[in-house]
C-alpha cells in the first residue's frame, strides 16, 4: 500500500545505454516508485526504452542524449574505448545540458541515474545507481586504478544518494566491485534488482536424460555481441540430437523473424520460464544477468566479454564462490561444460528475500526527503 503521507512525486529515470543490464534491473525499482504512487518518466537509448515501455506501457518517455559505444572485436578494448574517448566526453557535455532543460519542460522532483554521470544538477535531488565502488580496470593499466577510482568517486559525489544493486556484508554478488572502503561516499545497499523481483517462482521439473535444454542468453555492445553469437551457433551445431537449445540474441528492437531456437528478445514471463526449464545455461557475465539467474536460483557458465574488466573479475569471483561456472570466450568448449554443468545456484539465495525490504525501504526514506 503507498504511504498516504507522501504528495505525488515525479520521478525521471534514465538507465545507462549499455547493453540491457542497466534497464532491466531498473525495473523493480520504477515497480516501488509507482507503488508509493510516485509519477515515472524514463528516457535512455532505443533498446532500453523499448525495455522500459513493454513492462510499464503507460510511461511517458523523453528523450536525452545517450551513449554510443563499439567495443572492438579484440581482446582489448582499451585502445577502441581510448579513440571513442572524445565523443564520450561530448555525450557527457550533451546529457548535463539536456537535463538542465529538461527541468524546466517536465520540472521533475527528482532524477535517478544509472550509470549515467552527467545527470545530475543542484536544483534537483539525484541518484546514482551503480555496484562498480571499485573500478577494476585492464591489467595493462593497473597502475592507473587508483587514479581511475579517485575520479570515479568524486563523480559519485556530486549525487545526493549512491545506491548500490548487491547485499551488504560478505554474501554479496559483485565482491569489491561494489564493497569497498570510501571517504565521503556513503553507499546505500538496496539489494539484488531484478527483473524477476516479485514475481512467483514455480518448481523447476527435470528434463529426460535423454532430451537436454540449452538457454543461451547473448548480450552486450556490438561488435563483441555479434562475435559471442557466431561463436555460439558454430558450438551449437556440434552438439549432438540429444540437445535442444533456445537463444535469446538481446535485441530488443529488431524485428525480423529469426531462424527455429533463436529469439530477438523475449517477454519477462517468458525468460522467467525458458531459465527455468534450462538444464544448461550459457551468458555474459554481465552483473544485471547474474542478479536475473540469482534471484531465480539458477546458476550458468559464464564467458565474459574480453577485455571488460569487470565482467572479467565478477566471473572469477563468483566462480572461486562455486556459485558460476566460468570460460574464456577463446577457450570456450561446448560440449565439455554438458558434463560438468551445475545445478541450482547453492549460497546466495537463502539472504534474497532482504532485497526487496532494503529496496522498500531505501524508496520510502527518500520520498520521505523530497517532502
């Protein structure tokens, strides 16, 4: 029930476009604002918009600037990223100004960013959303963490509220990406986002050994999105009869048909069931994805995009936990992960259900500051 306390606040929230992660996961969050009755409007590029619209159709959608990334078919990506740099700034540069008139036209209550560095301004209270505290940068570039980390947090602070995606303490997902020490930054951990939060979860029924189910789930900026999706139908067509598979290619606007077993993007209900009935599940190590096969208690192989050093670390991480199964994307062997494939994800679930009352109540107390 919302609290009858609080006036109708509206609440403009802009996800990252990178990949889908920073939409999906600001789901739940956009479902607790409108459970307290606070009025949303969202923006982003054109596939978290369409994210957004197909769960919240009635939102009202603006437009800002948004972020264009390529990331490069090799293991690096530094040297890509570092020729971007110059547009990236002017992105930046765009956004900060886009919201200032923004303001004035919709006179929003607030803003909640994720990921999105630019938007914030003094006349308005503002969130930022993120579980990357500790920026783990190349090996290559490591002397250079530090420096990376000092930015990162000044940038932070220019927000009224940091909140994070992960569980306080030591049963965490995103280790010291999202826990780490820090001078006149305090984080607000909010718990695992995802889009599946609140929603019912039925009993998974085990397939014949005889008739096995592979999910795929393909995320992430081209051109690496288009690379990891050709390095799957090759290892698909090797497997033998036995195997049946459904992949997911993350692209949300497209809307050519595709061939059997592959889907441009899929509904909520429908992911939720396909991870569901999957003997075997192959991902990125995106954290958004990870939070999603958490909270259904289910764990993957994960193969990280090379060179994003955070998908990198999170994959070891998790993989030294024993919660997920990790492999390089060069390295990567189908048929031998069949054998050693997990099961049910074993030690973070049991501390899910305080996601949702932290969430709740990192809501409530700041609509509680806007009156």
């Amino acid at each position: 029930m919302p609290s009858a306390q609080h006036t109708k606040k509206k609440i403009l929230v802009v996800p990252l476009s990178w990949g889908l992660g920073h939409a999906t996961r600001l789901l739940p969050v956009i479902r607790e604002f409108r459970e307290a009755e606070a009025e949303i409007i969202i923006s982003g590029g054109p596939d978290q918009q369409k994210i957004l619209v197909s769960e919240f159709p009635d939102l009202k959608v603006v437009n800002l600037p948004y972020l264009k990334i390529r990331l490069s078919t090799s293991k690096s990506q530094v040297p890509s990223l570092f020729l971007q740099l110059p547009g990236i700034l002017l992105y930046l540069a765009r956004e900060y100004l886009a919201l200032k008139k923004l303001l004035r036209t919709e006179s929003p209550d607030a803003v909640i960013s994720d990921n999105c560095y630019a938007l914030r301004n003094r006349k308005v209270p503002g969130i930022f959303i993120t579980h990357q505290l500790n920026i783990q940068v190349p090996r290559s570039l490591k002397r250079f963490e530090g420096w990376v980390n000092r930015i990162n947090h000044r940038l932070i602070r220019k927000f009224d509220h940091c909140w994070v995606p992960d569980l306080p303490g030591e049963d965490n997902l995103a280790g010291k990406l999202s826990h780490t020490r820090l001078k006149n930054i305090h984080p607000e951990y909010i718990g695992i986002l995802s889009r599946f939060s609140g929603m019912a979860i039925p009993d998974r029924k085990q397939s014949s050994p005889a008739h096995k189910k592979i999910l795929v789930l393909i995320s992430g900026p081209e051109n690496q999105r288009s690379l990891f999706e050709n390095l799957i139908r090759s290892e698909l067509r090797a497997l033998p009869d036995k195997y049946s598979y459904r992949v997911i290619r993350g692209l949300p606007t497209q809307d050519l048909p595709c061939e059997e077993g592959w889907y441009n993007h899929v509904s909520t209900e429908d992911l939720q069931r396909l991870i569901l009935e999957a003997d075997t599940i192959l991902c990125r190590a995106g954290y958004s994805t990870i939070m999603d096969l958490t909270t259904l208690g289910r764990s993957a192989l994960l193969i990280p995009t090379p060179g994003q050093s955070e998908q990198e670390y999170l994959a070891s991480y998790l993989a030294d936990k024993k919660l997920f199964l990790k492999s390089s994307q060069d390295t990567l062997k189908l048929a031998d992960f069949l054998n050693c494939s997990p099961d049910n994800l074993p030690g973070i679930i049991p501390h899910y259900s305080l996601s949702a009352v932290l969430l709740k109540q990192a809501v409530r107390d700041f609509l509680d500051t806007l009156e």
